[in-house]
C-alpha cells in the first residue's frame, strides 16, 4: 500500500510540473505577440491573454513548489494553458486557428 501511495505521490508531482511547464509556455508565448494581432483575430487583448496565462503560470508553481497539492486550481490554470496554446496561439501567430 505504501507503493500505491508513493507511486500517486510521483504521478502528482510530474503532472504538476507539466502543468506548470505548459502554463510558462503559454505566458512567454503570449507576452511574444503584438497586441494588434489579438484584435484583428478577435481573440480578446493581449493584456487579457498575459493575466490569465501569468495567473496559470502562479498556480501550477506554486501547486508545485507545495508538493503537488493544487487540486483543482492547478486542473484550472492547466485548462487555461490549453485553451491558449491550442485555439489563441495558431491565431495569433499567422498559422491558423479559428476565428468566429
């Protein structure tokens, strides 16, 4: 049982980093990009994109540097990262993405 319990300790921890590596990528990304391209692929504003990648990026950290304990903050914040990598970045950088 104690395995059981060490083997779900170390799955937590390195999902949180992933978390937390995809959120810093997602803000170093969307601190790249002018901000006029947010508005012409009507993907909100830049400032919007960098408060709620920076405020991921702050969660899957500091859910990291906690042991792994973020819970659903650090699902959250990974969610966000997402969002952004796979819908605003395409967008943003001239590779693609939707725009409704």
């Amino acid at each position: 049982m104690i395995l059981a319990h060490m083997f779900e300790d170390v799955l937590l921890f390195a999902l949180g980093v992933l978390a937390a590596v995809l959120a810093l990528v997602a803000l170093i990304d969307a601190v790249r990009h002018p901000a006029a391209n947010y508005q012409r692929e009507n993907k909100r504003t830049k400032p919007f994109w960098m408060g709620m990648t920076a405020a991921a990026t702050l969660v899957c950290v500091l859910s990291v540097l906690s042991g792994g304990g973020g819970g659903i903050f650090q699902l959250i914040g990974a969610c966000i990262a997402c969002v952004y990598l796979a819908d605003v970045k395409p967008a943003v950088s001239g590779k693609g993405g939707y725009s409704y």
